[in-house]
C-alpha cells in the first residue's frame, strides 16, 4: 500500500512520515525521492527539519551533512551514517519499504 502520492510532495522540502514504528525523513528530488531515518546519528535531532543542497540535507542543530543516496555521514560533528530506506514508485504512488 502507497504511504503517499509523488505530487504531494514539494521539491527538497523533507517530510517526515512514521511507518512500522520509525520515523522516516522523506525527500523528494526532480522524480526521485530518497529515504532515510528521521533522527541524526550524533544527537535527537530531526532530519527533516534541515536543509536540503544537491543530494544532502544539512542537520539544523549542529550541521552535519548526510548524503540522501547512502545515509553516510559527510561533515562532523556526525560520524556515523542513517539507515537507507528502499522507495519505490509506481505512477503517483510512494511506498517506503521497511
Ligand atoms: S544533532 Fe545533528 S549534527 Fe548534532
């Protein structure tokens, strides 16, 4: 079943969702939509609260960057990456997979 329909979602503006007991920082770019776990890795902060740039999003407490793609961790003070979730997309409908 879709967590979401694609032309619901704005342009690299992060949305978090809550599937299967986790949250979920959901980022749409061009046709593509990227997921990964909500919370950063170096503190309790939410990811889909930051700012998106190219393919990474920008923690807003401290400033560590992530790549969308991996959920590898490319600035400190982060060091260690977020969980990739698969996406898939069928016409207009999103589904993160778990
Ligand atoms: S909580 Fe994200 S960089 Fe510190």
């Amino acid at each position: 079943m879709a967590d979401f329909e694609l032309d619901k979602l704005t342009q690299s503006s992060p949305v978090k969702i809550e599937k299967d007991g986790k949250s979920i920082c959901v980022t749409r770019i061009g046709d593509e939509v990227f997921a990964i776990a909500d919370t950063c890795s170096h503190s309790d902060a939410s990811l889909s609260e930051g700012e998106i740039s190219d393919y990474k999003i920008e923690c807003w407490l401290h400033g560590a960057e992530f790549d969308l793609r991996t959920g590898a961790a490319l600035t400190l003070p982060a060091t260690q990456s977020v969980e990739v979730y698969a996406v898939t997309i069928d016409g207009n409908s999103v589904t993160v997979e778990i």
